[in-house]
C-alpha cells in the first residue's frame, strides 16, 4: 500500500509515515506521508506567502464557484466518503452517511456566507466635530489558519474548519487526528480539483508532538482552530504568538434533567441515542442524567431495554448501531472507569463489559457516587449515569458542579420547569425534550468554562476568521 503524500507543494522528501488502522479489526486502512520541521517551515512560507500577496488572494466569485464544484464532487461520492470516515474512525456506516450529508450542507452554508458578505455604515458624522464624515466597513482574512482536528467526525469537522476559512479569504494548513486522517487528506484533494490552488489549502501529518506545536504557535499564524482534548487545547492556547486569534472546542460531560412530568418513553428514546450514538464518543454526549425519583424506575426500565437492544458490531455492517471505540487502550480506559464506578457503589443496570478487544457494551449505571470518574470526568465511550433526585433545584445544581459546560438538555412539559431549568443550567444551549448531543451545522456551538473558547458553527467561524475594516472618507460634500 503507497502512502498518500504530504498536501504541501514543493514539499521536501517525507520524514516517515503514519499507518492509519480501521478500529475494529486493526486491520491497516491506509497510509500517509508524515513531516517534520522542515516541512512546516515550507507549509508556513507558502501560505503565508499568499495572504502577504494581495494581488493572489482568492476573489468572491472564485471562492463561491470552487466551493458549488466542491459541493458537487461531494455529492457524486458521498458513498465512498461514509465508508472511508467509517472505516478509519469507527463511527457505524449509517451514522457516517449522515455525516457527509451533514458536510454537504455546511459547504452549502459557507457558500451563502460568502454570498451574504457585508460590510457596515458605522455612523461617524453625529457631532458637529465629526460633520462632513462618512464611513464604511469591508471584511477582510484575519491570516493564516492553522486548523487542528479530532477523530470522532473526521470529514464533517474539517468542513467545519477548513470551509468558513477558506470562504473567508484565508490560506488553511490543517492538521488531523492521527488516529483519522484520511477523510481529510481526501477532502483537501477535492478542493484541489474544484479549482482551489494547492497552496491555498495544505494537509500537514507532522511526525511528533514537537512537529506540531512548532506549526500551531509559529509568529506567522492569525489564527488557530482546535477541537480536541481541554489538556491539549489549553496548553497550546499558553503557547500562542502574541497576536493569533483562537478557538477551542473541548468536551463536557453533558447533563440531562428528566423531571416527573416528562415523556417517559420520549426521553428513553432520546437519551439512548444522545448517550450511546458513536459509542459516546462526542463531546456533547449525553453523560449524566438526573431523574425525578417517581419515575426514576420507569425510566431506567426503558433505558437498559434500549440499551440492550443496540447491535455492538463492525461499524461497517448496516445493522450496527455501536461501533468501536477509537482505540483498545480508550476500551480499557472505559472498562477500568466502570469498574472504579461499581466497586464504589453504582449499580450497573446493563452492559458493563467489554465487546471483544475494541468495543464496549451500552452501559447505564444508576447512582454512581460523585467523586468516581463517570461523574467528574468526560468519559467519551458508551456509558450513561443516571442519578435520582428530589428537587428540581438540587439536579440542576448537581448539573453545574463540574468545571465543564457545554450543551444540556431537559425533558418536561411543564413549562415553568423548562424555564426554570433553561434558566439556571450552565449550558450554552439547551435542549427542550431532545438529547444533548443534537446540532445543526449552522446553529452556534461553544464550550463554556473548561469546554472551550469561542463560538462554532458556520456563520459564526466565517465571522471569526475575518477582521472588520473601516474606512473613514472627508469630504465638505458630504
């Protein structure tokens, strides 16, 4: 198998590769040429070469015509794009057809941000100082982006990052998870044939930590895109050049309040696939769910029937509906976390056990103590807690006691509850009678305290990724 080369024009010879393994077999699903420092000194000359050069910047016109052939090369090969995002990350193929619908449409709203582009008359001429005065406001790259990515959506997260970038005028060089590179290296190539220079959008795969620490906080970054781990993304934002703008998207350990009035059987359904769908591996993942104790009993009933009826199996199989974890050693992590969970007390409701070497069983576990793992942390596999309450103000409370927050959700129909709980949840979202793990592409998603910094989604990445440019004109005319 030859390896897929470096996405960087002019590149030196390679310094390794990278073996990229489908996670539930191990078997190798491909191959990519790796970089060292000589490489991203070359990757950052070029882009940064170009957003230098104004005379080679990209116009509106041609980014929205690059963009409609980019939507249409998608579209003919969506198919083979799910099987290959399935294969190297795990996610089941069902789950990772809607992932490529779900690119198809955050391209389609890159398009229309770049079609809605816009400036602004700010009012200067309002004194008698200022008379005579007019102003406007132009939108322009903030520079060079350096995107940095996660495994659990591997081609609808580079959309996301590298798309609103792009639309936005700037040169990208895009970094993916190592465990999932391949979506992204085929993404960048489709850009290539739809028209987009090369060196407007480079795929770096550096060959060590140091590699791409060097990329992420070289002086020559405007700015920088992180999904991934809080430890990482926290410790690289330290690191950052004077100057680089960034955004951080962390995880949480979403919570979920089911009060005595809610849909029982609504709930079970929607908390099934919030907690289990990827195998809990999305950092909205509903986690910990807080259920009135008058229906606690009925619920946990209908959660480990939902629980033990989803098919643990190759994520390429049409009936799977839990696929593997990204790695064994995340599969020894979960097992090792339920097992901490239950010595402590907790009651294993279902699951409980691994699937083989790479998966993990659906688990519910009911009233894990606070201080365990499951209740602190992020545990990202297929485990939900559920925890009994009498007052509405103590679960929501319990709710906002970790140092993360991220989307939430409440199940009722009692409105006064629901406002109550939209209310006094930290969350920036919640959820009405949905799971937490729910998101369309354009809608604004953003971790709060330790789950992030800025604003995702579409329009509100475009916007980011551009500066507001005003030009003052005097004239005794006006």
């Amino acid at each position: 198998m030859d390896a897929l080369p470096l996405l960087i024009p002019g590149a030196d010879a390679p310094a390794g590769t990278l073996d990229v393994y489908n996670p539930f077999d191990l078997s190798l699903v491909g191959k990519l040429e790796t970089g060292d420092s000589r490489h991203v000194e070359q990757a950052l000359t070029t882009a940064y070469g170009l957003f230098r050069n104004r005379d080679q910047w990209l116009s509106l016109d041609q980014r929205i015509d690059i963009f409609s052939r980019v939507l249409h090369r998608i579209s003919r090969e969506q198919e083979n794009l799910a099987k290959q995002a399935a294969s190297e990350g795990g996610k089941p193929l069902v789950d990772s057809r809607v992932e490529i619908s779900r690119a198809m449409d955050g391209i389609k709203l890159c398009i229309d941000c770049m079609r809605g582009e816009t400036g602004s008359m700010p009012v200067v001429n309002s004194t008698a100082a200022t008379r005579h005065h007019l102003a406007l406001t132009t939108a322009e790259p903030v520079g060079v982006v350096v995107a940095v990515s996660a495994f659990n959506h591997p081609f609808n997260l580079i959309v996301h990052q590298i798309g609103p970038a792009l639309a936005a005028g700037c040169p990208v060089i895009v970094k993916p998870a190592d465990d999932t590179p391949l979506s992204c290296w085929r993404l960048a190539k489709l850009f290539h044939e739809a028209g987009l220079p090369p060196e407007w959008l480079q795929v770096m795969i550096p060959d060590s930590l140091a590699v791409a620490e060097h990329l992420v906080t070289a002086r020559r970054v405007g700015f920088f895109s992180f999904i991934g781990s809080a430890k990482v993304g926290w410790t690289l934002r330290s690191k950052l050049a004077p100057g680089t703008r960034c955004a951080l998207e962390h995880g949480g350990a979403a919570p979920v309040i089911v009060a005595k009035d809610a849909d029982i059987d609504l709930a079970v359904k929607a908390i099934a696939k919030g907690g289990f769908y990827h195998a809990g591996q999305v950092c909205v993942s509903s986690q910990r769910v807080y259920v009135q104790k008058s229906v606690s009993k009925a619920f946990l009933r209908g959660l480990k029937k939902a629980a033990d009826a989803l098919v643990v199996d190759n994520q390429l199989n049409e009936s799977t509906d839990v696929g593997p974890l990204i790695r064994p050693r995340e599969v020894d992590r979960v097992e090792e976390w339920v097992n901490e969970a239950r010595a402590a007390g907790g009651t294993i409701v279902c699951g409980g056990q691994r699937v083989g070497q790479t998966g993990y069983a659906p688990t519910v576990i009911h009233n894990p103590p606070a201080s365990v793992r499951v209740s602190e942390q992020e545990i990202f596999g297929p485990v939900v807690c559920v925890y009994d309450y009498d007052d509405l103000d103590d679960a929501i409370e319990q709710a906002n006691s970790l140092p993360l927050a991220f989307q939430a959700a409440v199940f009722s129909s009692h409105q006064p509850t629901i406002l109550r709980a939209y209310k006094r949840l930290d969350a920036s979202a919640v959820m009405v009678n949905q799971h937490t793990a729910f998101r369309s592409d354009g809608m604004p998603f953003a971790g709060l305290k330790q789950s992030g910094l800025g604003v995702g989604g579409i329009h509100h990445t475009f916007k980011d990724m551009q500066i507001e440019k005003m030009m003052v004109i005097h004239s005794e005319e006006l």
